[in-house]
C-alpha cells in the first residue's frame, strides 16, 4: 500500500459501512431540521410528500452516489474528472465539496448546542420549568451568549476533526456502532412519554392527518430539500462514502438500509415532537429552537427526566458527530486525493474554514437585530446558510447527479457497476426511469414554480 492509499482508508465490512452511512445520514436533520421544517410547512401535508421524495428521488439518487463513489474509488471532484477528465462535471464535484463546508459551518453549530443543552440540562437548568414558554426563554438566554455559542462550535468542530484525523475505519465505525441503536430506544420511550401527555392527540393531527390544501410549491422545495439533507445527498458525502465500499457489497440494498433508517428516525422523532407541542401550547412554526424548547419540556414531565434529558442530548450530539464527520470527510477526501495533502493537514484548513464560516451563524440566533434578521430576507444568518446549503445546493447537486448517470455516464454503466460481482438488481428499470426521468423533472420543475412564484424561503 502506498502512503496515499493508506491516507484514504476503507470499510471493515458491509455492516460497517450501513453504519457509517447510516451515521451521516441520522443526525440533526432528523431530530432538530425535521420536525421544526414539517411544523413551518402544513405538518402533516409536507411529511406525505416528504416521504414521496425520499422514495422515488433520495433513494434512487443515493445508488447512484455509491456507484459513482465505488466505482471511481474518489472523491467527488475526483469521481467526476476520472470519468471524464477536464470537463464541466468536476464542477458538480467541486459544489459539492464547498456546500460540505457551508453545511458545518451552522450544523456545527447547532450540533454545539446540544452539547451545551446536555450540560444545562445535568446542571438542573431545567428541573422547575413548568411551561414551554418557560424552556422557551431559557433558549433564548442561552443563545443570547455569542461566546458560549462559538466555545461550542469550537468544540464541536475540534472533536470531529479529531475523529477525522485518525482515519475512516477506525474513527467512523467503532462510534456509529455501539450509540446510534441507544438513541433509536430513547426516542421510542420519549415518544411514548409524548403521545400520552395530556392534550396530545392535537399534535398528533397535526402531524399525521395530512392537509392537502397546505401543499404549495415552497413545501415541495422545502420538502425536497429536508428529503435530500436528511439522507446526506447531493454534495457527494455518499460519493465519498461508496468510495470506501467493497465490489462485493450490494449498493441497493445498502441504500434502502439507510434510507430506511433515517426515515424512521425521522418519523420517530415527529411523534416526540408535535404532541408534547400540542399538549404544551407552543407554537409548531416556532423555528430553528424547537428540539431545545419541546424535549426540556417533556423531560420536566417525566419521573427520571434529568437522566433522559442529559442521555438524549448526549446521544443527539453523537449523532450529529456522526454527520459532521461525514460533512468534513468530502473536503478532506479531496485534498488527500488530489492535492496528495497529508490527511492531517487537509483536517487542520477545512476544519478552520468551517469554523471561520460558522461565526455569524453561531452569533445569529442570540442577536438581537443585524445577524438575526438579515435585511432583503428578514430572517437569519444561520437560517440562509440552512436555506443556500442545505436545500437549494443539495438540489442543485441531486439534479445534476442524476443528468450525469441518467445521460452522460450512462445508465447501463451504473446498473453494471452495481451488478459486479453478480450482485442481482431486480429494479434496474424502475431505477432507470426515476433517474432519467422522475428526479431530474421533478427537481427542475419545483425550481421553475419557486422561482415563478418567488417563494425563495
Ligand atoms: N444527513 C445529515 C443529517 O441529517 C446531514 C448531512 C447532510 C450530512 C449532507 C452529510 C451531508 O443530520
């Protein structure tokens, strides 16, 4: 093995790498970006279509990642430039090495935050709160303090490029592994807590009974946007990750585990959400503080709460280690590869670059004007970074994935790449539809209806 292979690593075993993807794919856009987007765009109406998106865009989508990724054994600006070298695809690549970034730098920060939650909440911060109005100005005064905020984005930042450093196997797997099943049984036993609160079953409504009337084209950007953040698509994380997967591996299956996963985590974490809402009056639109304000209020009404309480924000920041280490990875990833920079010093730039852009989001939520309510736009720093890297990137990346292995490398190659090793894949043209036709039109008619409708964010 040359020093340069050595760098990049790769997978201990299939099961190894469900768990890793799995670990990028779960995280705080289950549990802090799911919840508060579902209850700012008509509940129950945007988790229908949510779940459409994620079945006939993420998971086709998601195989073609991993066959591009296992295929070219690189990184996404790599991938595109050794499958047709010098041409504008690299580009696709490159978007998505930087949107990686743009997304650390505020997920980083929101991560931060439940790491401060889980020391707030074993400080007994929260033991005598008796209404969510009251968790509500406890966020607010937490965030309030710019330099609490960046200590934490700081931390947050430094142990994931930590993990990182040490390389792919070793660091990703032996985490995902043991904690991830921990935060699926506590979810359970709190959404339980939830639906039984008294007053719940609005929430409920809410949440499961969809509105048809609500649908309209900035819930389907919206929703498609959640759909591919959540499953960590369309910047090449998976790409990045299919990279580091075995020939005899079977992609689709693989990507089903995942995206099933990640959706009933995502699912799970509604139920925790909007009945303890509901019960507790609060306002479902609330925005980017929701998990913050509804979680504490619950665990104030659970015997035992405070072990639950610090045991779910623990977990909830492990999860999001898992999809930060993933988010630095595809920059990482690139420099090892192309620029032949050792591993560490490619952890040490982008880890300062993300840190660098995540400033104004660490600030914005606790500003009290400038940062908190942007001029033209009207709401936050952190809030555009979400909106620019988090849904339009992402679809911008999704569609152009999909032109690529649906018209330009060709669809025949990915199914092949996919059946090596006489891997059988039986819905080959189910695949082969939704990639040529289904993703790239849908995605680019929600563009032209926002764009015609101006409904940006
Ligand atoms: N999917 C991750 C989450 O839901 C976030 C993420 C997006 C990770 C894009 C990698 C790439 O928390």
């Amino acid at each position: 093995m040359t020093p340069i292979e050595q760098d990049r690593g790769s997978w201990g075993s299939k099961a190894g790498f469900i768990i890793a993807a799995a670990g990028s794919a779960i995280g705080l856009g289950n549990i802090w970006r799911f919840p508060y987007v579902a209850g700012q765009n008509g509940g129950a109406a945007f988790v229908l279509i949510y779940i459409i998106f994620v079945v006939l865009i993420g998971l086709p989508v998601m195989i073609t990642e991993l066959a591009i990724g296992r295929h070219t054994k690189k990184n996404p600006w790599g991938a595109f430039e050794l499958l047709f070298p010098k041409s504008v695809w690299r580009f696709v690549g490159g978007l998505g090495i930087f949107t990686g970034i743009g997304i650390l730098s505020f997920y980083a920060v929101i991560a931060g935050f439940t790491l401060g939650y889980f020391f707030k909440i074993i400080k007994g911060d929260f033991s005598s709160i008796a209404s969510g109005d009251q968790a509500a100005a406890i966020f607010t005064a937490f965030t309030a303090n710019p330099y609490l905020a960046i200590s934490l984005l700081v931390a947050f930042i430094l142990i994931t490029g930590l993990i990182v450093a040490g390389g792919v196997s070793a660091g990703i797997e032996r985490w995902s592994k043991i904690l991830m099943p921990i935060l699926f049984v506590l979810l359970i036993v709190l959404a339980i807590r939830s639906i039984t609160l008294e007053g719940a079953s609005k929430g409920l409504e809410f949440y499961l009974k969809p509105d048809i009337s609500k649908i309209n084209p900035g819930v389907l950007a919206r929703a498609l946007g959640q759909a591919l953040f959540s499953l960590s698509l369309g910047m090449g994380a998976m790409i990045t990750y299919g990279s580091y997967i075995s020939r005899k591996d079977n992609l689709v299956t693989s990507a089903a585990s995942v995206v099933f996963f990640d959706t009933i985590i995502a699912i799970l974490a509604g139920l925790v959400m909007f009945p303890a809402l509901f019960a507790m009056g609060l306002d479902p639109a609330g925005g980017a503080g929701l998990v913050f304000v509804v979680l504490p209020s619950i665990f104030a009404k659970m015997p035992g709460g405070i072990l639950f309480g610090a045991g779910i924000f623990l977990l909830l920041a492990v999860a999001a280690l898992t999809s930060t280490i993933s988010l630095l990875e595809v920059p990482v990833s690139y420099f090892v590869d192309e620029k032949k920079w050792p591993r560490k010093k490619a952890v040490i730039w982008m880890s300062v670059a993300a840190f660098v852009m995540g400033l104004p989001s660490a600030v914005s939520l606790g500003a009290s004007d400038g940062l908190s309510k942007l001029p033209l736009v009207g709401f936050g720093f952190l809030d555009l970074m979400n909106a620019i890297f988090g849904n339009y990137s992402l679809s911008i990346g999704s569609l152009l994935i999909a032109v690529f292995a649906g018209y330009k490398w060709g669809a025949k190659v990915v199914i092949a790449e996919i059946q090596k090793e006489g891997v059988a894949f039986q819905l080959k043209h189910v695949w082969t539809f939704l990639i040529r036709f289904v993703c790239p039109v849908a995605i680019a008619i929600i563009f032209v209806y926002i764009i015609v409708t101006g409904n940006y964010f």
